[in-house]
C-alpha cells in the first residue's frame, strides 16, 4: 500500500517544480491557478527566485503546497497514486488538497494567509527554534521546562526519536541548547527559521487563521489523512478545519504520523513535492518500508520503476 508525504516549509529550493511544469500541461496547469489566485508570478519565483524572497514565510508555503500539488499530478498521470497520505506541517494541506478535500484553490490562497499570520503572529528577532538531536522527547521535555524561567520553549517537531525541534522566545531557547549539551545531546543548534512556528506563541495566527477557514468549503476525504497534531485519521469533512487550526500552535507529531501511516496499511512511502528529508527521516524512525522522494521527472521514473 503505497502512502505519499508531503514536505512542509524549509524544503524550499530555487528551481524546486519547474521539471514538472515542463514535463506535463497538468502540472504547468497549477502553476497558472496558483499565479491566477494569489495575483503574482508564483511559478517564476519558485523557479528562478531570488531565494531571500522565496525563503519569506508567505512565499514559501503556497510555493511549496505548489509544487507538491503539481508533482502529485504529475505522479497520477504515471499511475502512481496514494492509498494514504501525510503531511509535515504545511505538507498536510497538500496532503488534504491531494485526498480532494480541499479545493486547490482555495487552499493556495489560506496557506498564503497563514504564512503571513505566522510571521506577523512574533515580532522578528523575539523567537527562535532550535533541533536537539540525540536525546529523547522525555529529556528535551525536561530540558523546556528548566530553561524556560517565566518565557515559551516548547516541543514543536517530533521528527524521529533522537531529533526534536523546540520553539519559543529567544532566550529561552538558547538557554534551552546550552542545557541539552549539558545533558548529553549530541548535537544542538538554532535554526535559520523567522518564527517560532508550532508553539503557544503562535496563537495569535490561529485566531487568525480561524476565519480564512471558516470561509473555505471542504469534502469528505477520497483516501485517509494522517493529521499532525495527534497522529490520529482524517477521515471525514467534519475533522478537517478543526485539527488544521490546532496544529499552528501545537507541535508536529511526525513519528506518530509515520507509525500510523504503517499501522493503516503502509509499505511504500513516496515524499511528494520539493526536498527528502522525508525520506531520510523514515529510516530513522522505522524498519521495513520502502521510501523514495519524486522531487522531479527522473524520481518519479525511478520510483515508478522500483515500485512496480
């Protein structure tokens, strides 16, 4: 049973979707539906950049549900198609739009709102994030609450066992990195984000958020989707504004998606759309299953080609 995941924000690279739009007029098709939505040229920035502006929250996130969106077409003209699906972060709106929950329309234009509420949600400079990587989620917990001395740091990414990605105000955070090299962590290091993104702080954006998707009209899924913020099933309209406007401001389960993934069926996983961290992190969070990134044409013939 083959599962697709789609990547979230930070997967961004300029050029990341133009073998696609060039391989296929459905793709290329996409792309024109998200320039026509959003009122500016989408597929050239995707393309050509520059990547400071790429790599701005509000770009980024439409740019990449984009790019997944076009990719996965481009997968169900080869015959590859999911039987489940995920998505980490923003990859769950791909994820949703890919399951035919969501229009993509509609879902190019409210993840353009939601990338601008969470940048606008923290004044830039006051938060950070940061990976931990060699201790577990009990010890990063632990780590949180000694460092966060009146401030937010959170556990924001559960992306494998011995790599945890932790939110909030700035000093709390850096305090956070120092402790967890004092416990042992292997490795600790703030990361080049704009926002503190899946922790209490972004609550302002949720409130926001609320309201873009109070507007957007949403069908019972085709396939299960597996949500972020509880590694539980989407399998009904009624679950799907819900649980996409908890997870702003709750952290991303990734290993319980994955786990879950596997428990509803899973064999072969497909990351979807630009990047393989995906892929990598599936090695680490179980055994068996087989993974393969399509980021262009030549993925998808490969994985077409090991899949059958």
């Amino acid at each position: 049973m083959i599962a697709f995941q789609f990547p979230g924000q930070g997967s961004q690279t300029v050029g990341m979707g133009r073998s696609f739009y060039d391989a296929s007029p459905a793709a290329k098709a996409v792309f024109e539906e998200a320039n026509d939505a959003l009122g500016f040229d989408l597929a050239r920035l995707a393309f050509e950049g520059p990547e400071v502006e790429l790599a701005l929250t509000a770009n980024t996130q439409p740019a990449v549900l984009t790019v997944s969106v076009a990719a996965a077409r481009v997968c169900a003209e080869r015959g590859l198609r999911p039987a489940l699906a995920a998505g980490h972060s923003l990859g769950e709106y791909s994820a949703l739009v890919v399951a035919g929950t969501l229009p993509f329309v509609d879902a190019v234009r409210v993840v353009r709102r939601r990338g601008e509420f969470m940048q606008e949600a923290v004044p830039i400079g006051t938060g950070a994030m940061a990976a931990i990587i060699g201790l577990d989620l009990a010890a990063v917990e632990g780590v949180c609450a000694e460092a966060a001395q009146g401030e937010v740091v959170e556990i924001a990414n559960v992306n494998s066992a011995a790599q945890i990605v932790i939110g909030g105000h700035r000093g709390a955070v850096e305090r956070a990195v120092r402790l967890a090299a004092e416990r042992g962590g292997r490795k600790s290091v703030l990361l080049p984000v704009s926002a503190p993104f899946h922790c209490s702080l972004m609550a302002p954006a949720a409130a926001r958020l609320a309201r873009e998707l109070e507007r957007l009209a949403v069908a019972d899924p085709r396939i299960p989707v597996v949500r972020n913020v509880d590694g539980g099933v989407t399998r009904t309209a009624g679950d799907v504004k819900p649980f996409l406007l908890r997870q702003v401001a709750s952290p991303v389960r990734w290993t319980e998606c994955v786990r879950r993934l596997m428990d509803e069926g899973a064999t072969v996983f497909v990351e979807v759309g630009p990047g393989r961290v995906l892929t990598a992190l599936l090695k680490r969070i179980v055994d068996g299953p087989r993974g393969f990134s399509v980021e262009d044409v030549a993925g998808l013939e490969k994985a077409v080609a090991a899949i059958a």
